[in-house]
C-alpha cells in the first residue's frame, strides 16, 4: 500500500475500500508480523434466549411462553463440563429477560470464581448492562462494579452491530443507541474491565457505515487502550425479520476486504478474528492471510448465531483448530482470553 495512516479518519478508512482485495491482503497480512494465530479454549454459555428487544436481525429470540432459561445450577454445571475439557475462558451471554436481576449473575459468578479462580469469566454484554442498570435503577458503573466484585474480567464485544443509530433503528430498534454501546464500554475499561468489539456486517449497511463503525472503535481505543480483539461478524439472514431486505450475504471479496481493512485500522487492537462459526472453517482459514491472527475458540455450544442459519459445527476440537491455522502455513497458538499465549504449538 502507498499510504499508511496513523491518525485516521472516516473519508480515509472509507477509501480503503476501493482497493483490490489482493493489496489489502497483503497489507494486512504483514501485520501479523510472527504469523502466528491464536485461539482459546473456551465455552459459550447463553443463559436465555426470552427477550423483549426483539431485534429484527436476530433468530434467537423468544417470547416468555416458547423460551428457555437457565437457573444458576444449570449454567454452573456446563461452566464444570466446559472446564474438565480444558476451558479457561467462559463467554456468558444471552437476552434482555425482565425477570433476570443482577443477583443472578453474582450468583453465577461467585460460585465459579470461587470453585474455579483461573477460569476467566468473560460476559454480558453493553446491552446487557444497560438493561440490568434499568432494571435494577442503579448506574451502568455500579453494575460493572458489583460485577467485577463477583468475578466478571472481561466483556464480549455484541450488541455494536452498526455503530450509525439511523441502521440501528432498522436492524435493532430496541437496542441501545451507538454513543451508549461506546460510552458503557468507555465506562468498563476506565473501571479496568477488557473487552472485545464487533462489527455485524453484510445487511443493509453500506461502506460508509463499516468505515465510520471502525474509526469509532479505533479512536475509543486511543484513548482507553481497553479492546483486546476485534471481531468482524459476517450476517446470516436466514430465520431473521431482516430476510425480506437481504436477500444475499455478502461475498467472499467483500468480507476479505473487510476483514483486512478492520486490520489495517484497527493496528491498536491485539488481534482481529475470523470467526469460523459465522464465516465457515474454509473461507476462516483465508481469512488468515488477509489481516486476521486468531480464529476465536473451541465454543462448545454457539446458539446466536446458528439460530440465524449458520451451518457451522457447534464446537471445533483443538487438533481441529490446529489443523486449519496450519493449512494456511501460520503457526497456532493457545492463549488466554487477554492474549497471553499458554502454549505455541510447532
């Protein structure tokens, strides 16, 4: 590439899209300096699937007479089940149910922090913050606090979607708006808590927004240095409202190039995934070689995003892992949720 940016901005970022997907890729590539690739032992838990946001892009959902819920025991026992197959990090996510309090989760967290000290608990969303607060009538800060109290270490990255409240409105109208997913995340990194980002990308939005989305997350993280990864998720409309307006997914040069711009940017991020459960193990493995260096988890039980149509397993097997980040001649590396790698494999 001609030019290499240090201080973005949204014009600049956008521009990155007229290039061939190949210069990108090899931009992004070389990045990734030590070619190695990460990923994590880890388990998705979703406690409950009752929501009354009732997202458009969103399959998952179910009203109160038609979903599930997990009580505290249940969570617990698949905590245990996760950790004896080498679990060190447990991603912990669901819905907005009303009828959920933020004892709940404190429950959930003490009992395995207390049973498990090395596990590290990563969960909830902002959203999910947000709507506990309200629930709860007590500030965004002193539900982060209560729950960092009893164990809580890091936060996941959903619930961004697109950070441009006029998509917001048509894809996830219930939701938070842009400037409180960032404030809250602003919130959890002052307070010391870690946490990744998303971008739910090839719906409705344009390059504008995917460019404008990548320069909020980059300059948030100038100033608080509290995003460990960056996650691109790839939209599956399939089971969703969202259907009858994306009627394609977007196609494999789309997502490359945007996967490799979101590395060039996003340089102040540790890492940039390539989410196997939403792009496929195949199209994952490329993506290796245009910008992203780690390929998620073993998740044990992903449920979000295959209820929007992923045809994906539900959990990969480490030597399964190993084999894809090895096809794309790139060293695999087990690492911790904060990306301290715990064994590097030959």
């Amino acid at each position: 590439m001609k030019a290499v940016y240090d201080r973005w901005t949204r014009e600049k970022i956008e521009q990155l899209f007229e290039l061939s997907v190949h210069e990108l890729g090899e931009f992004a590539n070389s990045i990734n300096h030590d070619n190695i690739v990460t990923f994590v032992v880890n388990r998705h838990i979703n406690y409950t699937n009752i929501c009354v946001a009732r997202c458009p892009l969103c399959a998952f959902y179910r009203d109160a007479n038609d979903g599930y819920f997990m009580n505290a025991t249940e969570v617990l026992a698949r905590a245990v089940e996760a950790i004896k197959l080498g679990a060190t990090e447990l991603h912990i996510v669901g819905s907005l149910n009303p009828e959920l309090s933020i004892e709940y989760f404190e429950t959930i967290f003490r009992q395995i922090k207390r049973r498990f000290p090395h596990v590290i608990i990563k969960a909830l969303t902002a959203t999910e913050i947000h709507f506990l607060s309200q629930l709860e009538r007590m500030s965004e800060e002193e539900v982060l606090s209560r729950l960092k109290e009893a164990g809580l270490r890091a936060m996941p990255g959903g619930g961004a979607e697109i950070l441009d409240d006029t998509i917001r409105e048509i894809i996830c109208p219930r939701k938070i708006k842009a400037a409180e997913w960032l404030r809250i995340m602003e919130i959890a990194h002052r307070m010391g808590i870690k946490s990744n980002a998303t971008m739910l990308f090839g719906h409705i939005e344009k390059r504008k927004h995917r460019a404008a989305h990548l320069y909020k997350l980059w300059e948030l993280q100038e100033r608080t240095r509290g995003f460990v990864s960056f996650i691109p998720l790839l939209f599956h409309s399939e089971n969703t409202e969202l259907a009858t307006l994306v009627k394609e997914k977007a196609n494999p040069i789309d997502i490359l190039k945007t996967i490799a711009i979101s590395r060039i940017v996003l340089r102040n991020f540790s890492s940039i995934r390539a989410y196997w459960v939403a792009l496929g193990e195949k199209l994952a493995q490329v993506a290796l070689n245009y910008g992203a260096n780690d390929l998620d988890g073993t998740l044990m039980e992903e449920k979000i995003t295959h209820a929007a149509g992923a045809k994906t397993p539900l959990m990969l097997t480490r030597s399964r892992i190993l084999s894809i980040v090895r096809g794309a001649n790139k060293i695999p590396a087990e690492r911790d949720t904060f990306y301290n790698i715990l064994r590097r494999y030959s």
